[in-house]
C-alpha cells in the first residue's frame, strides 16, 4: 500500500521525497522491527521466564502436584484397605447369627435343629427290615461314688420305633450326692440319627445316701437312618453314659485319685 | 470320644433329650412297670419291639405319679398301641 505512495512520491519530487520516504520507510520499518522484536521480545521473555519457573516452578509444581497426586493416591487406598479391614471384622461377628439361622434353614450340623423331632415321633412308620443293636455302656469319674451301670447290656431295635432303656444308679455313701452325666454315641456319625426322647443327662440327679434309682432311657433311631448310604454297613450303636459329681465349688481332683 | 485326632470327620456333639430329662424315681413308683419290661426283654433276647406294651405302660406310670409330663401316647411314638392293634409287633424282627 505504501508503494504506489512511495512510487507517485518519487515520481513528483524525487530526491527529497525519495529521501524522506526511505527515511520514513526505514524509519517505520525500523519501528515496527523494533515493536515487532519487543513484541516478541516481551512474549519471548515471559514464555523464557514462564518456562523457566515451569521448569523450576514448573518442575516444582509437578512435582508438587505430583506429590500431592501421590499423597491423594495413598489416601484413598488407605482409606479402601480401612474400610475392607473394618468390613471384614463386622463380618465375621455378624457371622454367628447369621450360620445360626443358616444352620436352622437348613438342619445342617445337628445342633442348631429346632422343632422338627416332635412332629416327627408321631407321624414316623417304623422300617422293620432294619435291626439295629444298641448296646449300653455306664461309665463314671473317679472321684464319683456312686454305682452305675445299665440294666441291660443291648437291645435290639428298628429305626422309627421308640425304645425305652434303664439304668440303675445307686449311692452307696452315707451322705447326698449330686451327679450329673452326659453321653455318647459311637459311630459318631450314627450319633445325629439317634435321637433321645428324654434321658437323665445334663441334668442334677441328686440321691440320698444309700439311694437306688432307675433312670430310663427313651430313645428312637431317625427312620432316614435307614437310607443313608453311609449307615449302610452300620448295625451296632453303642450309647455310653458317664456320671460325673456336681457340687458347689468344687475343685476337680487330678484323675487317678479320689476321696472317701 | 471326641478327643480323636481326626479333624476331617465330624466329631460327636451331645444333644440336650427333647423333652428334657426325667425326674428320678425316689420311691420307686413304676419300679413294677419296670421289672416287667425288663422280664419282658429277658424273654424275648432284648427285642424291643416285643415289649413295647411294657414300655408303653411304663411311661404311662410315671405320667400318672408325676414323674413325666402327661402327654398322649400317640406323641411318643405309640400309635400303633393306643389304637386297639390287631397284633402288638408284627414281622420277624430277629437279626
């Protein structure tokens, strides 16, 4: 734009104007060089200066936000490991309840089994192909007095039938006696099948001195006993009773000694 | 008992009677009742289902003197007694 200016400029008043222009030419050229480098200049150095404290602040701010990115990191998965932690204590106490109730759904284990045995004794049909032996078997701690033993040494019975069975308990000492028993069923695993009625155990039988008792057993095998494939081979239960003495305050003698 | 080293299988758990436990028999109440069914058992080598009618009276006894909450016989397995059977055991049950 500024040449055909410069061209009629020249062209009406040579030298002078020549001159001038050039000078004016040069002059804004050399003006806009110079706003142009400052320009640059001015964006050059901020950049310089902002890559510099990029670099320096820049590296510190990386590495800053870099820890901190760190430090955030560490925080959550702290905070995730914490809570699993925490999740996994809740857990396992809320288990207990929990397997009981799973363990009443289900009739698994044996112990937890509630209120299917008393309908069954009445509506259960006895498998009379089935012949089972019970044998009897009284033991008694060391230190406990009195004599027990069973009134019959075996008994014959089917599964589903209810069988009553006696043992006799005598105290032969000049002072009462509190006895309590407890039992067991040998195989362990015909143990769940063999279901009592009602006993004497686990409870305080008290006899008076030179005391003789018959204590019943009322008892009946589970009719599934029959179709479990594991009692197949199964024919003889063994049911042993063992007394031991139940007194207040009672410090347990070393086994091997007793009193009289 | 349960102190066998075997931790795979399932060790025994004693399990409380359902009914609880029987309240001894102090002054020999149903001490009748019960030497006939152990008669009864002598006879018949200890087959239980032979002397059921013995055991049934037994329990009946100690119902009577208080000795075991009364409930019907037909709840403690004795259905086939209560009803007028035809036989009391039927079937061989002799091993």
């Amino acid at each position: 734009m500024l040449l055909p200016l410069l061209v009629r400029q020249s062209l009406c008043c040579p030298h002078v104007q020549l001159t001038r222009c050039v000078r004016t030419l040069r002059c804004d050229a050399a003006r806009t060089l110079r706003s142009q480098t400052e320009h640059f200049l001015q964006r050059r150095l901020p950049l310089r200066s902002h890559t510099q404290s990029r670099g320096i602040k820049s590296r510190n701010r990386k590495s800053k936000s870099q820890e901190e990115d760190w430090k955030n990191k560490n925080k959550t998965v702290l905070t995730y490991i914490a809570a699993a932690g925490v999740g996994m204590i809740g857990l396992s106490y809320a288990a207990v309840p929990l397997y009981r109730l799973y363990c009443q759904a289900s009739g698994l284990g044996g112990m937890a089994v509630a209120g299917h045995d008393a309908e069954q004794v009445e509506t259960m049909e006895p498998v009379k192909e089935r012949v089972i032996k019970i044998t009897f078997n009284a033991d008694r701690h060391a230190s406990m007095q009195w004599n027990f033993r069973p009134q019959q040494t075996e008994i014959f019975v089917v599964p589903g039938e209810t069988a009553l069975a006696f043992y006799r308990a005598r105290n032969p000492t000049d002072k009462a006696i509190t006895g309590i028993s407890t039992y067991n069923v040998v195989p362990f695993d015909a143990g769940q099948y063999f279901n009592k009625i009602q006993c004497f155990c686990f409870e305080e039988q008290r006899l008076n001195p030179h005391e003789e008792v018959d204590m019943p057993v009322f008892f009946y095998i589970d009719p599934e006993f029959d179709e479990d494939p594991r009692m197949a081979r199964v024919d003889t239960i063994t049911l042993s009773y063992t007394f031991f003495e139940a007194k207040e305050g009672q410090k347990l003698p070393v086994p091997g000694y007793s009193y009289n | 008992m349960s102190t066998a080293m075997n931790f795979g299988s399932k060790s025994f758990r004693p399990r409380a009677p359902d009914k609880g436990s029987f309240p001894l028999d102090h002054f020999g109440e149903c001490k009748a009742f019960k030497e006939t069914f152990m008669k009864c058992l002598r006879e018949n080598s200890f087959d239980n289902s032979k002397c059921r009618l013995q055991s049934k009276d037994y329990l009946q006894c100690r119902m009577d003197n208080q000795l075991m909450t009364k409930e019907p016989l037909e709840k403690l397995g004795f259905k086939d007694l209560v009803d007028p059977p035809p036989s009391q055991a039927d079937g061989d049950t002799k091993p």
